[in-house]
C-alpha cells in the first residue's frame, strides 16, 4: 500500500491503500511481533494497543460466516474494538494463541524482520535465516471491504472473492474462516483510530460516510500456504496452540526465528531473497557506488536507524543540506535491500539524486568509492541534522590548559552545531597538535574525524638493475641492484646508487638512459617521478670526478663497419654498437688528445696480448690520414664531411619507437672503400648529422658543455676489445621477474599516521609568536574512538601528471582490533576494541579497475558483493591487497 488512491468506484466504495498515505500496513502472528518487540526502540513501539475481537455481527445480518453459492463467495464478519486494551507490552504471554494476530506498519515490520534474522539472537547451533530466505510467497496482499459503525465501536468486515485473486481468496478463507478459536486481532500500527477519528474522517482525503465501505488492502506476513495448528497438552488439560508455517511444499532446511523459536520457515534451497543479501546492478561503472553503499547497509546502527521512522528526523531547513533527499533516497535504497523477496535492484533512482547533489559524480566514469563515501556520510548529517539553528562557536586555543578540558569544550560546540546519528556513531575526536620550529609555540587544537586516512608506510619498493661505468677506464662495467620506493623521485635513485657504489667524496654520478646504442635521456632532476623509468629501459650510471672548473663532457659512441647484402650484392656499412662512453674533457687541445681519451675509456676492454696473438695475429699499425689540412681548426666544411639522412624523430624522446628502422640512430651509409683506420666525427647532440671530423693535429673548438663524438672502427682494428662486453646492457626490471609482495599490519600504517611530521610547503601554518607562515611540525593522536570506525588506506596517490595505486598487502585484524595503545585518552571507554563487518576492495589499475565489497552478514558467514552477484566467501579469503576501505564496529565489553 505505497501511497494513497481517493478515487469513488461505481458502488461508491473508497480505495484506501494506507492509513497514513505514507506505509502499508502489515497483518502478522502476534507472536512473532512480541518476540521482536524488546528489540525496538521505544519511540518505534510507542502507540496503544487496541485490540479487535471478531464477534456476531449485525451489519451484514448474521454472525461471523462464510456465504457460499455459485453466485457469491464472501467472508463476513465484525471487528469489535476492546476499551479495555492493555498498555503498550502488557499483553500476557500465556495469553498469545495461534489465532491472535497484529497489525503493524511497515516500518515495524522491517525492524521486526532483522531482528529475527539477526544471527545472534538465534539459538546455538540453529542455522541463520540468512541461508535460506523469504520469497515473495511469504507476503501477499488481501482486500478487505469495511463500514465503520460508530453505534458499536466496530468495524464491519467482508472479503470478497471479487476483489481478491483466487490464490489470495482462497489463503484468506484459511486465515479468517476458521471458527475452532476466537479471532483476535491487536493494532499496534495505532492507525486504525483514524477511522473513528471525526477530523479525519471528515478530511480530504477520508470522506467516507458511515454507509459508505472502505477497501483496504492488507499485506500478510508469516502465514503463506500451509498453515498447521500444532495443539500441546497443559498442565490443566486445555489445549495450546501454537503456528508452524511452511514456506513451499518440497522439502527443504528448516530456520527457526527469535527466542520463543514459534515460527519456521521452510526454504528451498538456493532459493534468492535473503535479507540484506540483495545485489545492486551495475548501472555502468557505478561499482564503486555499489560497494560503498553495500558496506553501509550493514553497518548495525544505520540500519536499525532507516529500518525505523528516520524520516522524523529530516532537517529540511538546513542550507547545509539537501532538504532530505539524498536521506530519503539512501533510505528508501537501505529498505529496498533488506526487503524480503529482491535478489538484485538497479539503484537508478539514488544515482539520480547523487548526480543532482554531487556532480562529479554524473555520468558513468569510474570514480572512487572513499570519496563517494565521504560526500555520503557527510550528506546523511547534514540531512539528518537535529539541529535546526546552529549557534556561533569560536575555536579557542588550549592555552595551558588541562587537554581533558580543551577536549570537551571542542566536542560540546561540535555536537551543538552537529547532532545526527551519523556524529552519535561514525564521529571521533583526534587531537592536533603544532609546533613552531622557530619560536617553538605549540598549538593544541581537537577536530573531529569521520574515518581515518592512514599512509602506508612500505611505499611499495621497487627493484632496479643498472650498469655503472668508470670514467676512466680503470675498471670493466659493473652490474648493480638497488630498491627505491616505487612512486619515489629521481633523488631516491641517486641516494640508492651512492650508498651502492659506496661512492668517494670527489666523485659524483651522471645517470643516463641508452637506447640503441646511444644516449637518449640524462637523468637529472632530482624532482622528476621514478615512474618514468619503465621497467624495460636501459640505464647506464657514470662514475665522474668532481670538477670545480665545470668542464664540458664528452660522449663517445661507436660504430664498426659491416657486409649487408643489398640485392644479392655485398656492401659495406656502418652500424652502432656498444655502450656510449663519457668522460670530462680537460685540457683537451688537439684531435690527438679527444683519440688519447677515447682509447683510455676503452682499455679496460682490451684483451690480454697472449689471448689476441694465439688468435688474430698482430695487429695492424695504425695509418696516418692521407688528408692534408686546410687551415689549423677542423670545420664543418671539412672535405670529409658526410651527410647522413635522419631515420628517427628526436632519440631523445623517452617514448620510444620500436620498428626496425631505428636499429642505428645514425643512418647507415656505405662507402666502396672504407678507409682501415679508427675516425673520430663531432656529431650534433641527437647524432643525425655529422659535422665533422676530429683530425689528430688540428686544435678543438669546444664551446658546448657536452659534446658529442662518433668513432668509426675498421674491422681488424676492433678485434683486440672485447666489444661483447661492450654492449651487454641488462633491462631495469627483466620481463616477467616475479618480485615479493609488500606486507605491512594495519597497526604500522596507524603508527605512521600518528608519527610527527613536518607541513608541506604548500600547507604552512600561520604561527602566532612569529606573525608568519611556517613549515610546523603536525603530531596528532586519537582521543575520541566512535562506535564505528572507518579506516581508509591510501593507495591511491597524485601527481600533476599521473595517478599511482600501491598494491602492498595490508595484514589487518578481523575480530579483535585492539586501539587500547593507541588511544591518547582513556576517558571512561570501556573498551577500544574493534571488530571487522565491511570491506570496500579495489582491484586492478587506476584507470580499469573494479570495486566489490566483502560484508560480514550473520553469525561467521561472510559474502561477496560484486554488483549484482552475491556468493559467500570463506573467511581465510577476505584478507588481500585489494582491501582498500575497512569498517569496524566496537565490541561490546565482557566485563
């Protein structure tokens, strides 16, 4: 009975489908209400009871009785109200018989469905509600024609065959034709007044007269098809009945409900619908909406609090807020989930208003599920905030005084600004403390927080391999492994590398990229991110004397000459090898002194004498150039001057190419008769173009601070390196190399959170000793515990240019998360301890990844919440490196 319907049928019956306009009315067991009835909230149960005795009726000219003919199939009866109805709760147990029944609102009837389901309130060893479940069959709707007659304070009841279904006709002939027991009926809904009410019932939408009927449409619950009346002796020989009801007719696992254990329910199984086990679809990327709010809906008090008449504390005057919407969406949504009979929804309407109220998250990116936490929890009291006139609150400094006193004043104006169930169970109160490093004044202050954001201390490392080079050619390369954090800075790297290579005072390192055999990238901003080393680049590490001159480097690279076969016919050509040489050119005067320095980088790749004679033979003697200089400076008009095309856009690139094409950064050319000499060129900076060559006797004009020199080698000449070693560069990170996960306890994370630490630079603090801006060093310490702890990990970090995930694994506590360490102020908190109920996971990247949620749903079951599909899930399993949003509830203290 979801809204009203005043319309007059021909027979000048009013359709009424609810009392209130607002909620259907639900028709139970009186026994099944009363053993939930000590959970509810006292406002939830508050109204009288008034009691309705089915009794001889007049209206319709006869007593209580079932007209049958072929023409007419009606049950006819009168519903006397009792003045002398007992008190809210005072009914007598002993009193409760099978066929005493209540009348309740939908709220109440949601409120007392969980508490039936809840686990803990079963009997040890009896199998939970939650693994089977209640199908639509459970709740069906009957239509009911009454006529007030006010003469006898009673209500006149006829359920017709025609207004009814046959099924439902004929479960209400079972229900309201057995005469073997009196037929009472308690309404505790308190809003069948109404109908006696004379300003309502003269009201817009209750016209009726006293002649005229009402159809109102009932929701039966806990009376589906089969209905046995069990009967047990009592001491004094009567007779005591009490409800069995069967859901279905197979055979099936039978759960018991509440204390009493009066009602079972006999479910298939596998049969969908549990309670608070409803999937939400996926509305398009809206997993990371679906995780969020499956964790919310099984946090305890929240759901008790939706499952109950919430809307009384909308505040729908405040500007903070959203005149109740997204309450009443989240509402409705939190009811729809834990109604009987949905296995999966589709959550449109609440990503409506989530999308009116937060635009960022319109349409259907993926976003992520803390934020949308966040905005949630923040809208839900802003919503639902009590206070309707918040008073002017000035933050006050702790001057020297006692922090116990400071803290409750901090807490009395927040709670006088902000009083919602969301602040009475998801609020805390952490205490902020900052120091000037100048003048040293301290600076207490207590915020409140309504989840924590907790570091991960491990910042994942990562495993680089790099070949460090001498820069004198003292020594062969050296392969070196060093860790850095994975999202460090090139600094990191440096500092890694110097404590590697346990480098000296007067030696500093040049951090360089190769590819192709050349120089392609100096790694020199200690700022830059060292995600732009990708695991498949090569890195080569020069080992470089300190210069207090600044001289110029110096890059060699090298090519020897090879046969390539071009149509059949053989032709030289200059290809690329090795690794590029640097070193610092000082005192450099002539093309002698750039060869002299070139042969000395390579020395210690030459091979032994014994190794060369036993097998090459004796080396050639090295022939003087044939060329005759010009003029004293070698130029780029040089006669031996080569143009050489461009094969590759700029090397420098670190985004490389990886066609065939760019197998030699300088462009292959041939010459038919290559001279059987070692040639020095000077090249521009990318290494397109030669400019030209270094002759021995001609001076050097160097006016770059890095210049760049290409050695052409004749082929037997090059025999005496070992050009092998020359060229074996390994990757950064081999291809496939499995490295061991990261792990750290949720505990260290806490302890890095509450670590001091200085302010950003873009975060200063005024000081007001100093009167300026300072980098003050934070401390902050948990002062407050609320009931429900949210803890977030932050795995997701930002950049100007990129978005980084740490996928270290979180070793995190499930049943006893003990903060009795941690806690700064023990102000009369029983307990300080946690237990697990929720988990918002991420898996994958950033830009394709996927949220589910794992939730701790009766007893020790726990299950998996992947958008629309929900399976359980072993415990062993819910601990892994997607965990990204945890959610504890405070255990209730032993003593």
């Amino acid at each position: 009975m979801s809204g009203v319907s005043s319309e007059e049928s021909p027979d000048s019956t009013q359709r009424i489908d609810s009392f209130n306009g607002e909620q259907r009315v639900y028709f139970v067991p009186l026994r099944w209400w009363k053993d939930a009835q000590d959970s509810m909230p006292s406002e939830s149960v508050e109204k009288r009871e008034v009691l309705y005795t089915a009794t001889n009726g007049s209206s319709y000219g006869g007593p209580m009785k079932l007209i049958n003919n072929i023409f007419n199939s009606d049950i006819l009866f009168d519903l006397r109200r009792e003045e002398d109805a007992l008190p809210n709760g005072e009914t007598g147990e002993a009193s409760i018989s099978g066929r005493d029944f209540a009348l309740v609102s939908s709220d109440m009837w949601l409120q007392a469905l969980k508490w039936h389901h809840d686990d803990k309130n079963t009997e040890k060893g009896v199998k939970s509600f939650s693994a089977g479940g209640v199908d639509r069959g459970d709740v069906y709707p009957v239509q009911l024609r009454l006529t007030i007659l006010q003469e006898t304070n009673s209500l006149a009841v006829k359920i017709c065959k025609k207004d009814n279904s046959v099924e439902c006709f004929r479960r209400a002939c079972k229900i309201f034709s057995l005469d073997s027991e009196q037929l009472r009926i308690w309404d505790i809904s308190g809003q069948t007044t109404l109908f006696f009410e004379s300003d309502v019932s003269n009201s817009k939408d209750c016209q009726q007269q006293t002649d005229q009927e009402i159809l109102l449409e009932l929701q039966i619950y806990g009376l589906s098809d089969s209905i046995k009346l069990k009967e047990s002796k009592k001491e004094d020989g009567s007779t005591q009945q009490t409800n069995g009801i069967t859901n279905g007719i197979n055979g099936g696992t039978t759960f018991r409900f509440g204390r009493s254990n009066s009602l079972s329910f006999l479910a298939k199984a596998g049969e969908a619908g549990t309670l608070g086990l409803t999937g939400l679809q996926n509305l398009g990327n809206t997993c990371f909406m679906n995780s969020s709010l499956q964790c919310l809906a099984h946090t305890p008090k929240l759901v008790d609090f939706f499952l109950g008449e919430y809307s009384r504390e909308i505040n729908l005057d405040n500007p903070l807020g959203m005149k109740g919407e997204i309450a009443l969406a989240f509402g409705d949504l939190l009811r729809s989930l834990w109604a009987p009979g949905a296995s999966t929804m589709a959550p449109r309407t609440f990503k409506a208003k989530l999308a009116r109220f937060a635009p960022q998250f319109s349409g259907f990116n993926q976003h992520d599920s803390q934020e949308l936490l966040a905005f949630l929890l923040d809208g839900l009291h802003e919503d639902l905030n009590r206070v309707k006139n918040k008073p002017y609150v000035e933050a006050k400094d702790g001057d020297g005084r006692l922090d116990e006193e400071v803290a409750d004043e901090y807490w009395r104006n927040h709670v006088a600004r902000n009083d919602s169930i969301i602040v009475d169970v998801c609020q805390g109160q952490y205490k902020s403390t900052l120091v000037c490093p100048i003048c040293k004044k301290v600076s207490v202050m207590f915020d409140p927080f309504m989840y924590l954001s907790l570091p991960l201390p491990c910042t994942s490392m990562r495993t680089m391999d790099l070949t460090v080079m001498s820069a004198d050619g003292g020594s062969l390369p050296v392969s070196l492994t060093v860790n850095v954090p994975k999202f460090g800075k090139f600094e990191d790297l440096q500092k890694a590398l110097v404590t590697a290579c346990s480098l000296p005072e007067d030696e500093t390192l040049l951090v360089t990229e190769v590819y192709n055999n050349r120089i392609i990238r100096f790694l020199e901003e200690p700022t830059d991110s060292l995600t732009l080393i990708r695991d498949g680049d090569k890195l080569v590490v020069y080992r470089l004397k300190k210069d207090a001159n600044n001289s110029p480097l110096i890059v060699f690279v090298h090519q020897k000459l090879e046969e390539q076969f071009i149509l059949g016919k053989s032709s030289p050509t200059w290809k690329a090898f090795g690794i590029p040489l640097v070193s610092r050119l000082d005192d450099v005067e002539n093309g002698s002194d750039v060869e002299n320095l070139y042969l000395q980088l390579l020395s210690s790749f030459k091979m032994p004498t014994e190794f060369f004679a036993d097998n090459f033979g004796n080396p050639i003697e090295e022939e003087a150039p044939d060329k005759a200089a010009t003029d004293d400076t070698t130029s780029v008009e040089d006669t031996n001057s080569t143009d050489v095309k461009e094969t590759t856009a700029s090397l420098a690139d670190p985004v490389k190419e990886t066609t065939e094409s760019l197998a030699d950064p300088v462009k292959e050319t041939t010459e038919s008769l290559p001279d059987p000499v070692l040639r020095l060129y000077l090249t521009d900076d990318k290494g397109n173009l030669i400019e030209s060559e270094i002759l021995k006797e001609k001076s050097v004009n160097i006016k770059s601070k890095r210049v760049n020199v290409l050695a052409r080698w004749p082929v037997k000449e090059l025999d005496v390196y070992d050009t092998c070693l020359l060229s074996s560069l390994p990757d950064v990170s081999k291809f496939g190399t499995k490295r061991p996960q990261e792990s750290v306890s949720l505990y260290k994370c806490l302890e890095a959170f509450l670590t001091e630490e200085p302010l950003g630079p873009d975060d200063m603090w005024y000081c007001p000793g100093c009167k300026e801006h300072r980098q003050a060093i934070k401390k902050l310490d948990l002062w407050r515990l609320p009931e429900i702890l949210v803890i977030h990990l932050k795995r997701f970090s930002y950049s100007r240019f990129m978005k980084n995930k740490l996928e270290a694994y979180v070793d995190f506590p499930l049943d006893d998360l003990d903060l009795s360490s941690y806690i700064s102020y023990k102000n009369g908190q029983t307990t300080y301890r946690y237990m697990l109920y929720a988990i918002s996971n991420h898996y994958g990247s950033m830009g394709g990844g996927h949220y589910t949620a794992y939730v701790h749903h009766g007893g020790d079951r726990w299950y998996d919440f992947d958008d629309s599909h929900v399976t359980p899930i072993s415990q062993e399993k819910i601990k892994t490196s997607a965990a990204y949003v945890l959610f504890y509830k405070r255990l209730v203290d032993d003593k």
